[in-house]
C-alpha cells in the first residue's frame, strides 16, 4: 500500500478513485471504466510530475524520511555478495542501528558501513531508527581498521536523523565516539567513498562520511541539525521548520554547489520509495564510478586528498 506524504494528498485523492473504479468494474463485468481510469492515471501522472519538478527544501526532507526508501539492508542485499557483518565494539555491546561487515561488490572484496532506520515498527525499534549510540560508531572504527589492515576499500551509507542523544549514549562517551570515529574516516590509506541515501543528520552523519567521494541521492539531505531542531533554537518554534529547512541549504543541490558533496544520484519522478530497484540500481553505479575515480591511488594520496578536501570547505579560494 503506498504511503503519501503531506503534500502528496491530492495525488493520493486521484490515484483512489482511479482505484475505486476498477474496484467497482472487477465486481461487474458489465462496466466498462477503461477511458475514466486511464484519464485518472494520466491525471496523476502529471501532478505527481508537477509536485516533484520543484520541490522545496522542507518537502525534500520529508521524501529523504520516507518510511518506503530503500535503506541500507536493501542496497545490501541487492549490491553487495558474500556478506558477513561484524557485530559489536569489544566494548560494550553491538548497536543494531549500525550495519557493517566485510562484502564483496563487482566481485571485489570490501568493507561496507551504514545507518539502518528498519522498515517496520519492530525493526525500527530494535534499530533505534537509526540513530547510533557510542557503540555503533565504536564498530565502524573496528571495521575500517580492518579495512585499513587489509587494504579494503570502505563503502558508507548514510541515512539517519542523528545520533542518539540519551543519557546513556552519553554516558559511554558518544561525542568522544563520534569524534573517533570522523577521525578514523580521515586516518585510513584506503578509498573511501560514501553515498548519503536519506537523512545525513549531524555529526552522526558525519562520523560516517568524510570520505574522498561523497554522493547524495536527488531528495536526500545533509545538514548540522534538522531543521525542527533548528527552528526549535532560533525561534523557540519547531513549526517554523519550513523556514529552518530553506536557511539550512541541506538540499543535495546546495550542497553541490557548496562543495561538500561531488555527484548527485538522479531519482526517478516521484522519488526513490517509489522506484526502489531503479534507485539502487543506480547507486550501485554511483559507487562504481567513484571507486574508479580513486583506483590507483597511494595511500599518501587518498589520505592527503582527503584532507585537503575537508579543510578546504568554505574556503574562498584559499589554499588548504
């Protein structure tokens, strides 16, 4: 059953009564609805065109959270061969709302990381919607070490509102484990590419994504804080998150534009929840061009590129 979004209502009010009438024509064999039906599809094909031609910063969050787009398990299960996760931090415990493990794409070995958001309520729940605790991130430095060991290219995939803000997380060092853990992304001599694919929120996002290659998806978003929490902090307002969402700049054309990201991933009309293998299909091509890209480097390189890369954001023309 499709899932609509806020401003989807009045194609979810056209795509209905295209599917009543053929309701109501499989019950009688008398009715013939062919020319109304395919009228209301056309009429829904277009509006659902016109609704995604120029979608606004806010409307662009809510397709990134859309509980239908592919996550992380997905692009795995469709990408990648030969997958064996890893599973905890030797620490603590093993936070479920991190995924990782050692896998082969194209056939190549490699180590691959993502947020994993879950797909239904008890998914989400044990995944914790895919905000990650000091444990998660304290797995991520486990496998890019690995990764480092053995020369491994790291894949990331990013998708989620943050990192857990809870007393415990805190506790157990969450922000020392963020920090370890974007400093272990700048460290390692191997390629490391990432592909924001949802939400890329705050440094929970960014622990993952220091990367050589970052690509975001067309209606994903990457930014310091979302946009109710910043609309919370300016002006004591969380429903001005509208406005927040336009000052942000977290829009995947923004941030191509700012640097920070280096290819965006067309989505088909109507966004990636509904066109799931396209859009996978098409990450799968994305990572390929940009370990290309990286192929043949030195680790002196890809480590001084990286660097480079970072300490030259929001630079105006200076040297890094």
């Amino acid at each position: 059953m499709t899932q609509y979004l806020e401003f989807e209502k009045p194609l979810a009010d056209i795509e209905g009564k295209a599917e009543e009438l053929r309701a109501l024509a499989r019950q009688s064999d008398e009715m013939d609805i062919t020319e109304e039906a395919s009228a209301l599809d056309a009429k829904a094909t277009q509006l659902l065109e016109d609704l995604y031609a120029d979608l606004t910063p806010w409307r662009k969050c809510q397709v990134a959270r859309h509980p239908d787009r592919p996550h992380c398990v997905d692009y795995i299960d469709a990408l990648f061969s030969e997958y064996t996760p890893l599973a905890g931090d030797r620490n603590f415990a093993d936070d479920h709302a991190v995924m990782g493990g050692l896998a082969r794409f194209n056939d190549k070995p490699v180590v691959i990381i993502g947020h994993e958001k879950g797909n239904d309520t008890k998914s989400r729940i044990e995944r914790n919607f895919g905000m990650a605790r000091p444990e998660g991130y304290r797995k991520a430095i486990r496998l890019m070490d690995m990764a480092d060991r053995f020369n491994l290219p790291v894949i990331t995939l990013v998708d989620t509102p943050g990192a857990y803000p809870g007393k415990g997380a805190e506790e157990r060092g969450q922000s020392e484990a963020i920090a370890r853990s974007t400093e272990k992304c700048l460290q390692i001599g191997v390629p490391l590419v990432s592909v924001v694919i949802g939400e890329g929120g705050s440094g929970g996002a960014v622990a993952f994504a220091t990367a050589n290659k970052l690509a975001m998806l067309e209606h994903a978003v990457y930014s310091v804080i979302s946009p109710e929490g910043c609309a919370s902090i300016l002006w004591k307002d969380a429903e001005k998150m509208r406005e927040a969402a336009e000052a942000l700049r977290l829009t995947a054309q923004d941030l191509k534009q700012l640097g920070v990201t280096d290819r965006i991933i067309p989505e088909m009309v109507g966004g990636a929840h509904r066109h799931r293998d396209a859009t996978i299909t098409s990450v799968g091509n994305a990572i390929t061009a940009m370990l290309a890209e990286l192929d043949g480097k030195t680790r002196t390189d890809l480590i001084e590129d990286r660097r480079r890369k970072f300490l030259g954001l929001g630079n105006t023309g200076l040297a890094a």
